[in-house]
C-alpha cells in the first residue's frame, strides 16, 4: 500500500515537473515574439514608447493611462535604466496583468468614492473610505500617513489644532491613484491606527477586506499569473 502511494506521489510530481517545464517555454516563446514586433531599437530591450504598443495591443487597443503605465512600468524597471530587460518585461505584463483582474473592484471604489471625478482619491475621499472599511472614522493623522504613502505627490501637513495653522485635511494633494487604490486598502487592514474597538466596525472590516483579497490578493504585485 505504502508503495503504491509512494509511486503515486511520484507520478505527480513529474507531471507539475512537466507542466512547469511547459509553461516556462511557452512564456519564454511569447516573451520572444514581444521582442521580435515591438524592440523596434533592436537593442534589446524595451523603452517606455515600446512597452506602451505593446500594453495597448494587449488591452485591446486602449492605451494605459499615464497613472498605469507609470506603475507598471515602474515597478518593473527594477535595474532604473529607463528600459525593460527580457526578465523586467515579464514582471511588467504580471504586473498590468494583475491590475486589469483587479479593475472591476477598483471602479468600483473610486465610483463611490472619488467624490470630484478626478480619478485619485483625495483625502475627503479617502477618510470616508476608510472610515466604511474599518466603522469608525480615522484620524486625520491616520489618514494622512496612507496618503503619503500611496497618494501621488501627496503632501499632507500635519500640524495640532491648537496652532490654527493648516490641518491635514485642508492640505494640497494629488490623492491616490487608481493604481495605488488596493495597496492602500490593504495596508490599511495591517496598520496599527486602522483597527478599531467596536465589534460592529471589525465585522465589517472583515467582510471587505475578503473583497480586497478576491480582487488583488492583498496588493500584491503579481498574483501568479503569466504573460498571456
């Protein structure tokens, strides 16, 4: 018994050894022919105008806004050349890849929440956000440290109520950007000033947090996929 369960496992195991194998040459085969159409420089690698045809032929001929490319390509570009080697093009299309699963979650949000229709989460925007996933309003503090984070060009000023001067809510800034919405969100279940007291706001904290995991698995930047 033990023997044939032994062989069992063994037949397994060289099946996903195969499988693996597979994939990793179809990957390998793909990646090639991205190189082959849009290297249009022949240097090989790939500069952002090349990696923008090649997102836009893969997302059916819509051009990734700015917010996007400049994420994926930036956290592609692991080397900081300003082009994509053959390893750093992989991580970009994994990377835009696990963002486009995640849209339908994200436009949600910013549907309900970006009150100005500036496609960045401002920080009114983001205190009721934050306030819905957790129960409890946040400080503006607290607030103010994800928007630092994530925001773009995010410069909120903290400064005590009894100064009179600018408060964190009165300050400038870019908001968060589609791109960063998850992450934030994320962030937010683990920081140390987002968790709350009350029974009520941790079910209900609970219950989102599934949706966020479902939709980006918790902020990662590639959620296993592949470059098809």
């Amino acid at each position: 018994m033990a023997g044939a369960v032994a062989v069992a496992v063994h037949r397994q195991r060289a099946m996903e050894q195969r499988e693996a194998r597979k994939q990793f040459m179809e990957d390998q085969l793909r990646m090639n022919r991205y190189f082959t159409k849009y290297d249009k420089t022949n240097e090989g690698t790939l500069n952002k105008d090349e990696l923008r045809a090649l997102l836009k032929d893969l997302n059916d001929g819509v051009e990734a806004t700015d917010d996007e490319f400049n994420y994926v390509f930036e956290t592609a570009d692991k080397s900081r050349t300003g082009d994509l080697s053959f390893g750093e093009l992989k991580i970009a299309l994994c990377t835009f890849k696990t963002y486009q699963r995640s849209k339908p979650f994200i436009d949600s949000v910013m549907h309900k929440y970006d009150e100005h229709k500036t496609g960045r989460l401002e920080f009114g925007d983001l205190k009721k956000m934050l306030t819905d996933i957790g129960g409890a309003e946040p400080s503006d503090e607290a607030v103010a440290d994800v928007l630092e984070r994530f925001g773009a060009k995010a410069k909120a000023k903290l400064t005590s109520a009894s100064g009179g001067a600018e408060t964190a809510s009165d300050a400038q800034e870019d908001g968060i950007p589609t791109t960063q919405t998850v992450h934030a969100i994320s962030y937010w279940y683990t920081h140390p000033k987002a968790v709350q007291d009350d029974e009520e706001g941790l079910e209900r904290g609970a219950s989102n947090k599934n949706q966020v995991e479902t939709a980006g698995k918790s902020g990662s930047v590639c959620g296993g996929c592949c470059t098809s």
